[in-house]
C-alpha cells in the first residue's frame, strides 16, 4: 500500500507541475494573424527550419563584430545586431548579440526590447546607463536605475523595460549586449511615437505630453534616425 500511495503522490505531483507551467510560447514577432487557408504559406515565430541534411558550419557562423559602427549620426551611436535574420543558427535558441558603437556624447536613445532581457558588458569607454521601472501605484513615480559604467563593467536591464546608454566620455566607446531572445525586437521610444506611420494624431499626443499641438507637430516633422 505504501509503494501504491507513493506512485499516486507522484502522479499527482506530475499532473499539477505540468498544468502550473503550461502556457503559450513566448511570440518573436510582433505578430502572427491566424488564417482558416491550409494552402498560405506558415510562418511560425517568423522563421521555418532548415533540412538538417544540407545545415553546415556556416549557418552558426558570422564574422564582422571586429568592425565598428558608423556612428555618424544624429544620435551618435550604432548597433550592429547578430539574431536569427542574419546568423540562421540561433533559430530557436532563444539567444542573440549586439555591438554597440558610441561617439564621443553620443546616445542609444531609450528603447526597449520586447521578447528579451538585455546584459551588457563596456569594452572601451564610459558609459552612463539606466532603466526606468513599470507604471507604479496612484501617484507615484516610475523609479529609475542608473549607474556609471567602465570597461570590465556588466549592467543588466529587465525585458520590455525602457532603457538607454548614453556616452559621458570625450573619446568614442563600445560595449557588447547579449539578449535572451533570438530576435528580442527593439522599440526606439521617439522614433516609434512621433516618426510612426502614419503618424499618431497629434490631439492624442499633445494631451499624452501636456504640450502644445505645434510642440506636437514640430516633433513629428524631424527626421527620427534608426541607429539599428
């Protein structure tokens, strides 16, 4: 009776452990429309796989990282992204990397990354980085993490947070993100508000930002650049 009771305790145990952690995947694409047509072609999580028979080395492989970013530009930063569009490897991996170039003052705007967590590493340079928390309680104030940071210098910033780095030094520097995402997305906070297409009706924003509909439309006239 003893082994009985025991086997049943575990089946038990099994049963609820499976329905505590049953869910669905987490999605790496902004979207995926279901159609009632077997015939439309499938893309599942934006990426189909290869025929194990013809992989080879070079589909885990990418060179160029060595190569700095051109950072002249409006913000004066450039990210140069290895994910699953251009190294076919990290398809469902759930990994991804990034090298960061920054001019002297120069700035990876506030973002976030939808679909994953960021950890990145200074290589050359000094850094000023921070994150901003969820929406907190009634009248409260969303809490912000920041910190200065020097080559050998690891800072993590949490998935979906909005977040930025920000070049304090008079030489360039360069730091190298990892994501735990194969293709974690990137939302720039400015580009995606005042440079969407079309553009956000500027009543919506004038009263989201408390400011004049001219404030409103002279941001949305300017040219948002993609550091990406």
């Amino acid at each position: 009776m003893a082994i009985k009771s025991f086997v049943l305790i575990i089946a038990i145990l099994a049963v609820v452990t499976s329905i505590s952690h049953a869910s669905d995947p987490s999605p790496l694409q902004d979207f995926c429309v279901a159609v009632n047509d077997s015939m439309t072609t499938v893309f599942v999580n934006g990426k189909v796989c290869k025929d194990p028979k013809v992989v080879t080395a070079d589909d885990f492989f990418k060179s160029g990282l060595n190569v700095a970013g051109n950072t002249s530009n409006n913000v004066g930063s450039a990210v140069t992204a290895v994910n699953v569009n251009n190294l076919p490897g990290l398809n469902t991996l759930g990994i991804s990397l990034a090298r960061i170039d920054y001019a002297p003052y120069g700035l990876n705007p506030p973002h976030t990354h939808p679909r994953g967590t960021e950890v990145l590493t200074v290589l050359e340079g000094t850094l000023y980085v921070g994150f901003v928390l969820s929406n907190p309680g009634p009248n409260m104030k969303n809490k912000l993490f920041t910190k200065i940071l020097h080559p050998g210098d690891v800072f993590v910033f949490p998935i979906g947070l909005i977040h930025f780095q920000f070049n304090v030094g008079k030489t360039k520097a360069v730091a190298f993100a990892g994501l735990s995402s194969q293709n974690p997305g990137v939302i720039t906070i400015a580009n995606a508000v005042f440079g969407s297409d079309p553009p956000i009706n500027d009543d919506v924003l004038a009263k989201a930002f408390q400011v004049d509909k001219k404030v409103v439309d002279y941001l949305q006239s300017q040219f948002w650049w993609d550091n990406n």
